[in-house]
C-alpha cells in the first residue's frame, strides 16, 4: 500500500462519526444549512438535530438548475452544510460547498470542472447505501438532462455521522442495498483496485450479508466501505449500462443496476 492509499484511508476513518447525539451536542449550529427531503423533515433525528437550521429541500436527483437557484436563494454564507439524506442529497451539498466557497454558481463549476477551493465544511448523514458520503465523487443532471460525474478532491466530507436509524428488508431497501453491492463487487474487478480497495469491498458484502442472515445492521459501515473503493477504484460495466437505462427511462439509480444485473 502506497502512502498516498494509507493517509487517504486514515482520513476517512476520523471522519466518521458514531454518535450523533454527542456530535450534535458539540457542534456549532451557526451559519449552518442543512440540505435533506421533505420525507426526511418528519423524521425523529430531523426535529430532534437540526429542525431549526435554515434548509432547502432536494426531492429529485441534482440537476443544475435547481442548484443554481439555491445558490442564488443563500443571503449569508454558510461556514457548513449539512447533507441529511441519499445520495442526491450528498451530492447536491457537494457541488454547492465549492460553489459556496468560490463564491461560483454550480452551474460554471460544472461547465469548467473547476477544483477551486473549498471553506465550506461538509458534514453528510447518509440515510441510504449510495456511497457518495465516503468519495470526491459527485454524480449530477445537466442542463440538457443527462447524468454525469466528475471528481473533486473537495468532495471528500469533514464529518460523516451515522444516523443510527434502524434499516429493514423491505422491497424498497433491498433494491438501495443493490447498489451498494454493486459498489463493491465492481470495484473488486477494476483494473484500478488495490490491496486495500478489494479489502474494503469484501468486508462491505461481508456486513452486507450478516444484515440479510442475522438482521446484524452494520450497514452504516458497509456503505461507506463500498463508496471508498468506489472512489480509488471505479466501477465498471452494471453502473455504465444504468447511466443511460436512467437518461433514457427516467427511473432510480438503484432499479437500473437491478434491471441491468437482472
């Protein structure tokens, strides 16, 4: 393993937060946003964290347009951005930090896949197993609809804080859990993967596979294992086929890789 492999793992491993009541208890709540759903504000963790931060809703996958218009909407400029939700909700948080910080709408980040600089703190509560809480990975809609992403060593987040919100093996988990396993699975193959990326992969299907046998949920860890070695190691042919199954047909990222797989 290479230097530059061993910091990049440490780094993950002191941003991950376990606890979030004693995170939020020391956490400073001024010139904080938070970016998350209309589902996830009814949630028990929304009102008891940050109900009363200023926040802007991310219903849909994070096209420009939309980011451009919560740019616009920011009067005072956040010192963080909270990120409490799935992976379109991490995403967005991601483009609008640089964006924020760069004082540049999302739109010309995009266009000129500008890496500026980031003082904007990210702080991401993944509530599903997208990955993107643990990689400099952003995935977005352009102005002409398509999906596309790029990669920003920006992205990486200062805190990612599990949300301990108990999972079950309803039909709609299963298929977020598909893309998490992909995550791994396809990372194991890349050309790109190391030593320690295949590690992490097989220790995601590992915890994957204890929660489908046992219901042992760990999988808070099995996600973020995954999007880490998603991002030294890339994915290959299952998420190159969804990209355009979901430009085309317009559904979730999760039901293509199961349609592609299928």
């Amino acid at each position: 393993m290479n230097q530059s492999n061993y910091s990049e793992i440490m780094q993950l491993v002191k941003t991950v937060i376990d606890d979030p009541k004693k995170f939020f208890e020391e956490f400073e709540k001024d010139s904080v946003f938070v970016l998350t759903s209309a589902g996830r504000k009814k949630t028990a963790f929304y009102k008891k964290f940050i109900n009363n931060c200023e926040n802007f809703e991310i219903n849909t996958e994070p096209n420009i347009g939309l980011l451009d218009n919560i740019f616009d909407a920011i009067e005072n400029k956040p010192k963080k951005i909270i990120a409490y939700g799935g992976g379109s909700v991490i995403d967005s948080a991601k483009i609008l930090s640089v964006a924020i910080s760069n004082n540049i709408k999302p739109s010309k980040i995009i266009t000129n896949l500008l890496a500026g600089r980031k003082n904007v703190g990210l702080v991401f509560i993944p509530t599903t197993y997208s990955g993107s809480e643990a990689n400099n990975i952003d995935v977005y809609i352009n102005q002409e609809k398509k999906k596309k992403s790029f990669k920003n060593d920006n992205f990486y987040a200062d805190a990612i804080v599990n949300p301990r919100e108990k999972k079950t093996t309803n039909q709609k988990n299963k298929i977020m859990l598909a893309d998490m396993f992909f995550h791994a699975l396809e990372s194991i193959y890349s050309v790109r993967a190391n030593k320690l990326a295949r590690f992490q992969c097989a220790e995601s299907i590992r915890l994957l596979e204890k929660f489908i046998k046992d219901g042992e949920d760990n999988l808070f860890y099995a996600s973020i294992l995954a999007g880490s070695a998603d991002g030294a190691s890339g994915v290959s042919f299952v998420h190159a086929l969804a990209y355009p199954l979901q430009n085309i047909y317009h559904i979730n990222h999760s039901s293509a890789i199961c349609i592609i797989f299928k």
